[in-house]
C-alpha cells in the first residue's frame, strides 16, 4: 500500500510540474532595440532570458532581414540565459530604416506555451546612401505636416513595455485541465485503494 501511495504521489508531482509551468514567468530583456545592420554584413543583438527552459523560436515582423538562429535551445538559469542573434543586411534594400519587432515563441514538450514581442528599430546601411523611414507594405507613407501646423510643446510617448504574443491554441489551457483530471483520477485511486484495505 506504501509502494502504490508513494507511485501516486510521484505521478502527482510529475503532472504539477508539466510544460505550462516552466514558461509561466517567461521574460527577456531588452524590452526595446535600436541597432544599424550594414547592407553588405551583420550586426549581433544580445538578449538575457528569465525564468524559461526550452526552445526559443526566433522570427522578425515588419523587418525585412535574415536572422540567425532561429531556434535556440534555453535552460533557465538564476542571472538569465544569454542569447544573442545575428542580423544580416540586405543591399538590395536600399538605406533604410526598419520599425518592428523581434517574436520570441516559448516552446515546451513541443508546444508553445507563450511569446513576446519586443519593438525593435533596425537601420540597413548601404554606404554612401542616408537612411530613410521604410513605410509597411501596403500603407501609404504618412503625410508630413508643414512646420507652422506643430504644436510648439510636444512630449515623446513613454515605451510601452512588450508585448505578449497571444497563446496559440490555448495549449496550456487544455494541459492544466488534464493535469487537474489527472490528479482528480489519481486521489480517487487512492481512496478507493485506502478503502479497500479496511475491509
């Protein structure tokens, strides 16, 4: 009877300790980047991870440059994971100025447990070229306004902090729901097992 109660309680831990949790205080910093890619080679931007093991997976948004790796294995660890990717330039692109964002996908058990969006400002430098804003496919480039019409006292925006990339799928939602059955399952086996015993 000590051998099953002391199974059961293994199996126990083991379901309270499943993927959903190892990303539940996923984070990173910086939280923003600003950096210049020359056309013709590349620039590395390093990023500390908190409180993640798992893959990583990298992609860009409104940013039209190669970025490696773009998946990275993490272990969580107390002073954070260092990660530093590697942005290529592209001379076809012209002297430009990118404004989006780095997606981070947090992968457990191969699911993807959560993400985060960081707002990123990239400048593809072809030499001799100055940059200019890129505007997004499809959008028009914004008007500019003559300078007798600018207030005279304007405030830059406070950074907001980054954004969470929806969970897809709700995934950790359905493995804390079996994670519940299942401890649900196994105290009943218990008393069942306990109750057994007495007669």
């Amino acid at each position: 009877m000590k051998r099953i109660i002391g199974t059961l309680a293994a199996v126990i831990v083991a379901l309270l300790l499943a993927s959903p949790v190892l990303a539940a205080g996923f984070s990173l910093s910086p939280a923003t980047v600003e950096f210049d890619v020359p056309a013709d080679g590349s620039s590395q931007v390093e990023f500390l991870v908190y409180d993640f093991t798992g893959d990583l997976e990298i992609s860009l948004e409104d940013i039209p440059l190669r970025v490696e790796p773009i998946t990275v294995p993490v272990t969580a660890k107390e002073e954070g994971t260092r990660v530093v990717l590697t942005f290529y330039g592209d001379e076809s692109l012209g002297s430009k100025i990118y404004e989006g964002k780095i997606r981070f996908l947090a992968k457990t058990g191969g699911m993807v447990a959560m993400g985060i969006k960081v707002k990123a400002t990239v400048t593809n430098l072809v030499e001799g070229e100055s940059p200019v804003l890129a505007t997004p496919e499809g959008s028009q480039p914004p008007e500019e306004t003559p300078p007798e019409q600018t207030p005279p006292e304007q405030t830059p925006p406070e950074q907001a902090p980054p954004e969470q990339a929806p969970i897809i799928g709700e995934l950790p939602i359905v493995q804390l729901a079996g994670i519940i059955a299942g401890t649900a399952i196994v105290i009943t086996l218990i008393v069942v097992l306990a109750r057994r015993r007495r007669y």
